[in-house]
C-alpha cells in the first residue's frame, strides 16, 4: 500500500494513502483502532454508534431463533418504527424469515423499541462473503502430526490429533 506522510502526523512518520481521505482517520496515531474507538473520537460519526450497537444486539437475537444457514444470510438493517427491516441474499432465506415473522417480531421486542412486523427483502447484490478457500497441510505437517499422534499420551489432544489425521486422509 502505497505510504505518505500528514501535516498532522511528524514529518518521518507516515500513514496508508487511504487515511489521508478522511482527515479523521488521519489524526489517529495507528489505523489499528476499534471501530467503536474511532466512532467516539469523532463527533459526526459518535451518531452512529447507538444504532450499530443496536444493530449489532437486534443481529444477534435474530441468530438465536432462526436456523444458523438464514442467520449467516439475513441481517437486520433496519429498526423503523415497530418494523424490523431485514436484507436477505436469496429467496430461499427471505422465504423462511417470513415463515417464522411472528416469532423473529417477539424475538426482536425489547421494552424501549417493541417489534410488532418484520418487512424482508431480497438483496441480489448483498452476501455474506465466500468463506476463505480451505488450504491444504503440506506433507512434512502432515507427518509431523503423524509422529506427535504417536509420542502423546491416551486423551483428548490425541484424539483430537487421531480426527485431524482422519479427516486429511478422507481427502
């Protein structure tokens, strides 16, 4: 990534070019900062923060009534009124959160912003990212793993050890 340096920072120091767009971000000393950190530091963006924490707590009692494959592809966006507007990636999810609407509404209530009615859309452009490509071990750890299964004593980490094996050689 391409580096340069700040007015606001000391002349030898420098920052990732995309900080330097938003002069916010800049001022900060590291750009490894909590999102919630870097919301409080700012005034425009500190409005934002009460409704992702909302969000965020909304999200998650939503993943608790509804199968873990419909939580991974809908997420709450939006709390107007007593509606929850929810965004789902594929009919199939948005069809099965209509199906629970009435028990995803009470899961949803809490006393300060009652849930009485669940609008669902199907958002073709919205996914959750691909989960990462499962790399595979190299032949050297797969031998070293083979060597520990036989220097470890009976229990749970040679167990664990026999699984991993197992599930290498089935590939």
């Amino acid at each position: 990534m391409k580096e340069i340096g700040d007015a606001v920072n000391p002349p030898n120091a420098t920052i990732p070019a995309f900080f330097a767009w938003f002069p916010a971000l800049a001022a900060l000393h590291s750009p490894l900062v909590r999102v919630r950190g870097l919301l409080r530091e700012n005034r425009q963006l500190a409005a934002a923060l009460p409704e992702a924490e909302s969000l965020r707590e909304l999200n998650q009692r939503f993943s608790g009534v509804v199968p873990r494959e419909v939580a991974r592809a809908c997420r709450v966006a939006a709390l107007r009124g007593d509606t929850a507007m929810l965004f789902c990636a594929n009919g199939a999810a948005a069809s099965r959160v209509r199906a629970q609407a009435k028990g995803i509404a009470r899961a949803l209530t809490r006393d300060d912003a009652p849930v009485r009615s669940v609008s669902v859309k199907v958002r073709a452009d919205w996914a959750p990212p691909p989960p990462p490509p499962r790399r595979e071990l190299p032949a050297s750890a797969l031998r070293a793993f083979e060597a520990l299964d036989h220097e470890l004593p009976e229990g749970d980490l040679r167990t664990a050890v026999e699984r991993l094996l197992a599930r290498r050689r089935e590939r």
